[in-house]
C-alpha cells in the first residue's frame, strides 16, 4: 500500500540511495511522486544540495533524469537537464554543463515557460565564462535579459531594521 505524506526532503534522502533506474520509479510510485512537479522540486533541491553535498545533488539530479525520461514531457526534460547541468558546473564540468543548460532552455522555451528559460540562462552564464566561451556567455546573458520580466520600483522607500533605504524593487512576470 502506497505511503502517504511522505515528507520530500526524506523521501529524496532515500531516492538518491536506490542505484537502478527501476528502483528508483518504483519508490517514487510507491510514494505517488510521479509527476512534473517532483522533477521541478527535484531541480529546486539540487540547487541547495550542490553547495552541500555535490555527490547527492548529483545523484538527485540523475533520478530527476530518470523520472522526466518516464514521464517523458519536454518541461520535466528541462527541469531535469537543468539539475544535472548544474550539478556538473559545481562539479567542474563546464562544457558538458553547458550543453545542457542550453538544451534545458530550449525545452523551457518549447514549454511556453520563458521564465525559466532565462534562469537557465542565467545559469549558464558562468560555466561558459570558465570554459573561455565569452561570447556564448554574452549570447546568453542578452537572451536571459530578453525573457518576459518587468522590474517594478515602488513609490515606497524599502525599511530595514527601522532604517528607510533604497526604494523596493519587485520582480513581476510580465503576462502576454
């Protein structure tokens, strides 16, 4: 019988022990965390996990690979490429970061999600820069710029710790 509220954190604590792609699918079946949104929390945990412990991110990062290739959606692909791109780049796999990133970004693109293109392009920015790519990485910081994104300051100075400072910028998504 399927487990229910299996807490995340620990329910990819476990994932990332299971070494066989079959494992893997049963447990998150058996745990009902078969979906687009377990690849997208997966790429969120890996960004965490790459600056603790980069073995596991990459581990997690492999599963999420293995998921998106079950469910077989082109955003779940994105997601999953973006979390194995960036687990590389913290590995010191730049030019194989790099790829990814980039066919991470088309697939966010393909998925009508611009916003997450241009993060992927921003992520992409520095794994260029430390292969000696400058112009790719002009190319994608100009195209992460280009993304559907509006900064909005508001008329009201941003107070912190009782003090009024510089004014408060929001980021919006832009609806079109």
């Amino acid at each position: 019988m399927p487990t229910k509220n299996i807490r995340e954190e620990t329910a990819f604590d476990r994932l990332v022990l299971l070494r066989k792609a079959d494992d893997q699918i049963t447990f998150l079946s058996r745990h009902r965390l078969l979906s687009s949104l377990t690849v997208s929390r997966m790429d969120q945990a890996v960004s965490a996990l790459v600056r603790i412990d980069l073995n596991k991110a990459r581990r997690l990062a492999a599963a999420a690979v293995t998921l998106a290739n079950r469910l077989g959606d082109t955003e779940s692909h994105a997601y999953a490429l973006r979390a194995k791109a960036n687990s590389l780049w913290f590995l010191g796999k730049s030019s194989r970061a790099s790829q990814l990133h980039a066919q991470a970004a088309r697939n966010f693109e393909e998925a009508g999600k611009p916003i997450e293109a241009g993060r992927t392009l921003s992520s992409s920015i520095q794994p260029l820069i430390l292969l000696g790519e400058y112009g790719r990485a002009l190319a994608a910081a100009r195209r992460a710029l280009a993304c559907p994104l509006l900064f909005i300051l508001s008329e009201q100075p941003a107070v912190q710790n009782g003090t009024v400072g510089q004014h408060d910028a929001r980021v919006v998504c832009a609806r079109s």
